[in-house]
C-alpha cells in the first residue's frame, strides 16, 4: 500500500478538539487508499512547561534527564492522537521513540538518527494497522536512554520515516498554508508559491521563513523526500500548500523565488587586523566557540595599508545578530588579551537587517545582482555588505529601509505574478 | 552496599519546592551509607489531568494507549528528582519503566509484576551512582508496550524494587505521618503506632485507612519486606512513621491494635432463598461479574423453614459498598429472570457503616469479642451483622452510631495507651 507521512506542529494538536481535527485529516487519506505514518509535536505549551521545571530545577542540567523529562509531551499526544483515531474506526497505533527504536547518537538535547528499522512498524501495517503515530522530536541511544532532537525536531523526525519507509510524500501540517514569495505582513503582494526547490527553501528557512526546521529540509533535499508545507487550520487537499520538491519537479523558469530577511542584524567591523595566513580561524574560531552566530563575512583592504604600513593589514566585517553582539563583543577581546589576535578598534553597528533574494533560475540568468542593486537604488537605500551564493544575493542594509527593500524587490522581479 | 528503597506519592512531589524536599531526604540516607532506589508518583494533578483526556478523547478507550498516555505523568518526576538530586552532589540516574525494564503481565491498566531483573541498576551502583530514581506504576509487557499497574501501583513498585533489590527497608513517603490506632479525626484519642504487622496492615488498609495500597502490602507480607510508612513533610529520622512488619518483630502484646470503619455500607438480604448446593456461587458469581464489591456474608436459616415448606429455603445476607445497590439489584434480578436462582423479594438497607477491631492478639485472646460487643451495647448501638475472621471482628450498625462505636471501641480496648 502506498505510504504517506503526516507531522503535524505543536499548535496543531494544542487540544483535544485539535487533535480530533488533525485526526480527520489522517482519516481521509486512509480513505484514499494510504498507510499513514502520523508524527505529533506535544502540545503546544507543555515542551515550554517542561522545559521550564528542568530550568528552575538544574540550570546545568544533566542532558540526559533533561531528555527523559522533555519527551514526555510528545509521549502524551501520540497515546492522545491513536485513541482519537481509534474512536474515529481507523486501527492506530502509538510509538514512543524506543518503541520503534528510533535509533540515535547520545548526543542528547541534538542527537542525530542513526537507524530507523522498519521491522516493527512493518510487522503492525501488516497486521491490518493503517496509522503508526510516533513522538516527534526524541530517540534512544545505544545506551538505551531517551534522546531528543533539539527543538524543532518533529519536522526532522517526519522526513526520517518518510526516507526510511520510502513514503510518496511528508506532509507538514502547521499554522500557515504554504510558503510564500515573502512575508505577507510585509506586503500583502506576496504570492503563496505551489512548489519550491530544497534549495531555495534552505535558503529561506535559514534567512528566517520559520516554517520547516532547515535540518528537515536538508535531510529531505539528501534522500529526496517530497515535502508539503500545508495548514492543519483549513481544508486541505491533494493541492493545498507548498511542495518542497527537488528542481527537476518544477517547471516554473522564474529566475527568483522569494526574498527573505532577517531584521535584527548586527554589523562588525574589526579594523586594522594583521594580514597573515590563518587570521580569519584565529578570529571566527573563538566566535564560534562563543556560540555567536556569523553570517556575511567580508574582508577589505584597510586604509592604513595606503598610509604604509610595514606590515599588511586589513579591515574584517562580519554579522551577526544583535543580541549577540555583547558575546561576539567579549570573545574577541579575550582572543586579542591572548595575543591570537591584533586589532585597532572594534566598530559595531546594531541597526541592520538583511534582505536576500533566492533563486535557483539565477544559475542560469545573469544579471539578477545588477537588478536588485538598481532596484534598492531606485528606492534610496545604502547597501553596507553584500553576498552572495549560488542561488541567493543578501545584503545587509539600514534597518528603518528592511521592509521598503522587501517591497521593492518582490515588485522588481514580479513575485506577485504567477510562473 | 545497604539499599533502601524510597517511595515519594503525588502530594509529596507536587512542586519543585517538595520535590526539593523529598531530595533532601534522599540525601540524608545517602549520607548514612545506603544505595538508594526512589520510587517516585506524578506530580499530584498530572495523572488525572491525563486520565482526563483519554476519557474525553475515547470513553471506551484502549487500555494500550490509556498505558502509553498516564504514564508519563511519572517520568517527569523521574526525571526532575533525578536532576534535584544532581544538583544536590547525589550522584543519580532516572528509570522509565523499559529501561529498567520492569518486566509485567500485559494486563494494561492492571498489569502485575512478571520480573524486575537486577542486571541494569546493579552495573549503575557498581558504576558510582548512589541512587536511581524510578518512574512508579509502570512497567512494559512481552510485546513492549507499556503498561500500568493501575492507580496508587506506586507503593507496589516500591515494595517489589525492595524484594527484588534486597531492601533493608521500603520507606513510603506520604501525607499522613503514620498508622493510627483509629481515625484521628473521630477520636483525639487515636495514637499513632511504632508497629503494626502485615495482617493487621491488610485488614486495616481493605477497611479504609487508606494509606497504602492493599497490593503493596500482599506484596510486602510474601516477600518479608519491612515497610515504613511516614510523613514527607516532617523532619524525620531512623524512628519516625510506622514500621509495618513481621509479627515476629513486635513484642507488644495488646490484643487489638486498630478500630476500622467504613461509612457508606448497605445490607442487602435476599428473603427465602433455595437452600441448596452451589446457591452461593449462583448468587456471588453474577454479584462478581457486575463488579459488586461484595464484603461480609451471612446466610441464616429463612422463617419459611419454620412454617413447613416441603422445600429447604434460607435467607441471605451480604454487604456492599452504597453506590453498588443499584448493580447489585440489577445483576440478581437478570439471574432471577435467567433461573439460576429464585427468591421472594430483595430487601435493601441503605443506612449501614461497618467498624471493625483488628488485631494479631486475638489469635491468642479469648473474649475479644464479647468485650466489643458489650461495649457497643452499653451505648445502646444495635448490631446488624457479624462477622468474624482470625484476627477481625467487625460489625454493621446504623451509620448514624458509626463514630459513637469507634469512639467506644477505642476506649474500651485502651488503644490511647501505648504496649
């Protein structure tokens, strides 16, 4: 029997009467013909609670309990989720992580799937069961203690079955309907596409269009699996949502997606650093260390170097967000008091945000850096630093211009028009 | 090493505050030299927040996943203590039920013990680790599916982890301070117990002092496990609470030891029965399966039999809990209407309450029973039915005497004096 896998987010089985409507969704697509495999998010609320009780208890908590106490939300919904679809005739199942066993590293509060045996679930299909709900987000390790994910982990445990039992299709239900050309609170021209590759998608998710976890989407992208991005809150069919395919599926030639952004970035300028061989590890080393997430980096020539200097310099400039700015700020004063590194000042600029447009058709068009630069011309706005991958252009820019450059991008490559 | 076991209920790990508390005492027995294996409850609320659910969810629900869902409640606290602990220098490791594994019947909602193998917590006591805190009332089947011992199996998860681990002693944590001679809310003059033995315990716990499970104490006589019983939240030390025991370990020779009641009782009697072989069985047999908790018998010789029927008639007397009536009638009038038994009519008196003496002294006592009942006639208390075992009388009287006989029974057996 063909095999679908169905996640659905915290705030989609908040409740009972939640749960009951996700249930319905599940139902249906036994009716057409699939066995389901239904991953479930705890709901909504009880991860926080739980997450709360461990804080207060042990602010450096032993991961291991801290995993053992986290997972129990989802625990609670799968039990929830079966007898729901038990009550609605449809023969279901509840899998807690160790059950199935969803085999993982120990690196508990982030552990990885290692294996994701079929054996047991195939054993239940084959009894007559049509839905296996599994817990999202947790496994067992090697040593037999509960592991979770991390937060977010429900999407990636959706794509993992959906590999692993070789489903046509993982859909996501969550509080939006799709994935759109950019955020609509930004302008209501943006346009919900229908299919978008697991490229582009990394791109947008990563740039911060929260839908899907970007690990799901990078584990899908590696075993193929055909994501849908779809509401829990609407009537949905085969056709509702956002397909998150690989390239070959879609047939659209627009050159650009979406555009993206991220408001509160931080801007950092490190002048006057030695030139020299291993400089950027020695300053991106302790940062990483710190935790602080670097985004764009950019190194220029400094100006001392045309006052001769005997030694060569140079400028480094890198972002970050904002609120980490204080650890950026004390790791790198602690890698100069070291001596790994040198610099004159260190300039911080907090009123940034970056704006991306994303694409895989820019592969094949030229031109596109040209467009968006003309367009933010066109509109006033300075741009403080650029870059640039395969299928995406981000620039960082003043904040006050973030949603003005959003508007002027979706309207110069036409987002809001179809194909 | 000594092991003890600790078992801490609802109410005692409400909170992170009483958890704290209940840690600390933890603590202080592994400061005194012991292993500790603590058997901890849901956070009071939690499971019924979740037997909630399920009802709602599925009022005809699957035991499986009722397991799967009430379940959890504990492995949160499991979880929590086992942080509080480590935050405490005590070194700990939390228990779910499979990990163990606690190895049980498949009697979901109501599974016994099959085997609870030392091999996993024994390498974690030789490993360093001075406590293990395990998740109370469940445990997993051949199948491995989770599964319940059904509600207060907690203090029977205690008393098995003691037998199974060779606990010095089995030290349940609860509201009550201890085992009191009587209710202390019908008598000032109730006294809490240093002793009690495990039959007295039995008779005791089935008639309503309602402390510890009446399996928990089966449990706990089959295998010679001292139980304690005491307060978490007092100070207390090596003699706090009430030791229930062995008789061989109580040298007190008072001949009654406890005064038990219960309130709502009804005396059902069923007027000219057939007096033949196998009439009980037609009777009890249909009460059992309507689930009619059926407590004392007595089967008298019916008037009819003096009025010369050519058959041999009798009258049977039974009690039960009030809020049974209604079943009890039911399940006799479908064996009426079925021919399996006859009778003339169903007299029902709904205003009984049965109190009882207890006591291991009675064995060797003669006379006890006269004394109990001259001391209820002296206060003019008319006694409905009597019955008797090795170590209980007890009797069924108007509910409005209840607390008048307790009070008279207590005095008159001297039980505010202790030895």
């Amino acid at each position: 029997m063909p095999l679908l896998v169905m996640k659905f987010g915290g705030t989609s089985v908040a409740d009972l009467a939640r749960i009951r409507n996700a249930a319905a969704k599940v139902k249906a697509e036994v009716a057409r013909g699939y066995d389901v495999i239904v991953i479930v998010s705890a709901m909504s609320g009880k991860t926080n609670e739980l997450v709360g009780w461990v804080n207060e208890t042990s602010p450096l908590y032993d991961a291991r309990e801290y995993d053992a106490v986290v997972s129990s939300g989802e625990n609670v919904t799968a039990g929830l989720m079966a007898l729901t679809l038990q009550e609605m005739d449809v023969p279901a199942r509840s899998w807690q992580g160790w059950q199935v066993p969803i085999q993982t590293t120990s690196a508990h509060g982030a552990a990885r799937f290692v294996d994701i045996p079929r054996k047991n679930l195939d054993a239940k299909f084959a009894e007559g069961f049509r839905v296996a709900v599994i817990a999202g987000f947790q496994g067992v390790s090697a040593e037999g203690r509960i592991t979770t994910l991390g937060r977010g982990g429900s999407d990636t445990t959706a794509v993992a079955f959906a590999a692993a039992f070789d489903a046509e299709r993982c859909d996501i239900y969550t509080d939006v309907d799709g994935i759109y050309t950019t955020d609509p609170r930004i302008t209501s021209k943006a346009r919900k596409l229908d299919k978008i590759s697991f490229e582009e998608m990394l791109e947008l998710a990563s740039l911060g269009a929260k839908v899907l976890q970007t690990r799901s989407v990078e584990l899908a992208m590696r075993y193929k699996v055909r994501l849908r991005v779809l509401s829990s809150f609407d009537e949905t069919d085969e056709t509702s949502g956002t397909l998150v395919c690989d390239e070959d599926e879609i047939m659209e030639s627009k050159v650009v997606s979406g555009v993206a952004y991220s408001r509160e970035e931080a801007k950092l300028t490190l002048v006057t650093v030695e030139d020299r061989p291993g400089i950027a590890a020695a300053i991106f080393g302790p940062l990483s260390e710190a935790g602080v997430n670097v985004d764009m980096i950019v190194q220029n020539i400094s100006e001392k170097n045309y006052r001769g200097n005997e030694k060569a310099v140079t400028d480094m400039t890198f972002s970050c967000p904002v609120d980490q700015v204080g650890r950026a700020r004390k790791a790198l004063e602690a890698a100069r008091d070291a001596g790994s590194i040198s610099y004159e000042t260190l300039e911080v600029d907090t009123d940034a945000a970056k704006v991306s447009v994303v694409g895989i058709g820019m592969r094949s068009h030229a031109g596109v850096a040209a467009r968006m630069f003309s367009a933010l011309a066109d509109e006033g706005v300075n741009i403080k630093v650029i870059a640039t991958s395969e299928i995406k252009i981000s620039v960082l820019i003043d904040r006050k211009y973030m949603e003005l450059a959003v508007q002027a991008l979706h309207d110069a490559f036409e987002l809001d028009k179809a194909g």
